[in-house]
C-alpha cells in the first residue's frame, strides 16, 4: 500500500475536476474523488500514494482509468497532477520543508487558470 492520507483525500470534495479530458468531463464537482495515477508503486489492489493522485470527476476517472494508452494521456495526467499540488500547497496540506514562511491555509477552494494549449 502506498502512502495515504486521509486529508488529502477528503480535499478531493467539492472541488473542480483537475483532469478535464475534452468530450469526456461531467465538470460536476459532487462526483469529484481523489484518482491515483499509475506509479511503479501502482499493482494488483494497490495504490500509487495519495500525493500522486489529482482530483477526477466520475467520467474523467473513469476515462483514465480504462485508457492509458489515450495518446495525450500524460500530458492530461500531469498537469492535473500539478493543479491538484498546487491546491494542496494553497491551501496548507502541502509543504516544503525549509521554506521560512508556511503558504497561509485558504478556506475557499480554487484552482489557477487554466493554461492556453496552441
């Protein structure tokens, strides 16, 4: 079993889905869970860490988790992995040891702009 953490995947609730596969996503954040992404960690009733996971609408995790060889599958997955961290680390749950001043704890949930793909 790989690292878990029951903070960050309560995050998971409510928030945006950070995957957003075009065609596929519901944008619907009620069905939004923490979804692990594959790792060598990853295998048969096991999970990658919890920090190696992003928040995934029902469709969106489900399209990942039945596609991985979708061509853009990667590049899907990590950027939603790093919207998922940058939250985390807005919002306290994630840290950087020997940082002098700790990111404040935000009581909203948000997530960046989105970047503009040409």
């Amino acid at each position: 079993m790989g690292y878990v953490s029951k903070q960050l995947r309560a995050s998971a609730k409510g928030e945006s889905c950070t995957l957003e596969f075009p065609g596929v996503c519901n944008h619907d954040p009620e069905t939004v869970v923490l979804a692990h992404l594959p790792s060598s960690v990853k295998g048969l009733a096991t999970k990658s860490d919890d920090w190696h996971a992003v928040f995934a609408c029902s469709a969106c995790h489900e399209h990942m988790d039945h596609n991985q060889r979708h061509a853009n599958m990667a590049t899907y997955q990590l950027r939603a992995l790093r919207l998922t961290q940058k939250t985390w680390f807005d919002e306290g749950l994630l840290t950087i040891a020997g940082d002098k001043e700790p990111k404040p704890k935000h009581s909203g949930k948000s997530l960046p702009p989105k970047p503009i793909y040409r």
